[in-house]
C-alpha cells in the first residue's frame, strides 16, 4: 500500500464515488499503450478481449510457453499447419489457416492487404483504427474476433474435437458483428458503406 493511503480504510466505503476516489488514490499511473483502444473499446465483446489481451501481453499458453514452463508436451507443432512451433506470432497471422481467415476479413472490408506478422498487425490497427466509423466499428470487432477464434479453433482441435473449417469460423466472427452492429443506424450516403453493410449482412 502506497504511504499515507491508510487513511482511505477508515470506516466502511459505500459511496461509488468514495471508491472510485480510493481506487485513483492507490492506482499506480501509467501511460496507455499504443493498443489500449484495440482492446477496451466501447462495444467490444469481453470474451474476445479478454483473448486479445492475453495475446498482446504473450500470456497465452501456447505450445512454445508450456514448454519453457517446463510443462511434458508431446510437440510445440502448429495444430493448424505442423510445420511450425506454436508460438503466438506464428499462430494469428503466419500459419496458412489464420493468415487466410484474416485475409477473408480484410476482403470483406475491401482492403487490398496482405497479413504480414502478429507485430506487423497490431501495429498497423493500432495506428490506423481510430474514430467512429463505420469501417473502424467492423474492424476492431473483426480483429479481436479474429484472434479469438483461431485461440477457440486451436483448443478444440488440442482437446480432440472436430476441425473446423476457415469458412466456418469467418461465419462466426460475421455473425457476432451482425449481432453487435444490425439494425442500428449509420451513415449510408457513401457507397462505400454501403458495401460494407451488405458484405457483413448489417444493412
């Protein structure tokens, strides 16, 4: 506990704003990284951030990190492609199977763009999608969609249950945007969004 914060635990704290003012009192300060907003944006889905986040900060347990944890696995392969250890960077963007299904996402938003590296990615969404807009909306939710469902795929494929397809998954991450982003209102005087509300079936 930080010196002279003692005094904040006299007594017992029912007002929100009370808490609110210890919790800022004991908090250490930071500044925000440069990926804060492709994480903890307004309308994410937790489940998928909560992955994201993980795989940011490389806290995931991929085969690589279980066994520098000392942890007896059979083989730190890929169980997408085989041909490579399973690290994080290798995972999201460098295997055939996500680089692909990222790729899918990115035509659907019709960005002439090839997957490079898990750096490479982040790097690019961080500095590129800021605002509201609609295209912004879509891609942050596609983007953490995206690494949530290779992470789902890959547990399901590690604990013995049937290989999905890359179609399939890219139906998954459609349908949770259509879920968040269908029926509201957007600016539909550009034709441009009103490609993309057609191709991810939010008109």
């Amino acid at each position: 506990m930080e010196a002279g914060a003692s005094h904040l635990f006299l007594g017992r704290v029912r007002d929100l704003s009370v808490r609110w003012y210890i919790w800022e009192e004991l908090r250490s300060p930071a500044p925000k990284v440069a990926w804060h907003h492709m994480v903890w944006f307004s309308g994410r889905i937790p489940k998928h951030t909560i992955i994201v986040w993980m795989a940011i900060l490389n806290r995931l347990p991929t085969r690589v990190r279980l066994l520098r944890m000392g942890l007896a696995i059979e083989s730190d392969s890929c169980l997408f492609c085989g041909n490579k250890a399973e690290t994080r960077d290798h995972l999201f963007f460098e295997c055939h199977f996500a680089k692909d299904l990222w790729s899918s996402i990115l035509d659907l938003c019709c960005i002439p763009r090839v997957a490079c590296s898990w750096e490479g990615e982040l790097a690019w969404a961080s500095l590129l999608l800021k605002g509201n807009s609609l295209i912004v909306k879509i891609l942050k939710l596609a983007w953490t969609g995206h690494v949530y469902s290779v992470w789902k795929e890959r547990n399901s494929r590690l604990f013995g249950n049937r290989a999905r397809s890359k179609e399939e998954l890219l139906g998954d991450i459609k349908e949770a945007i259509q879920l968040l982003l269908g029926g509201k209102s957007f600016n539909t005087a550009g034709s441009s969004n009103i490609a993309l509300s057609a191709k991810w079936g939010i008109a």
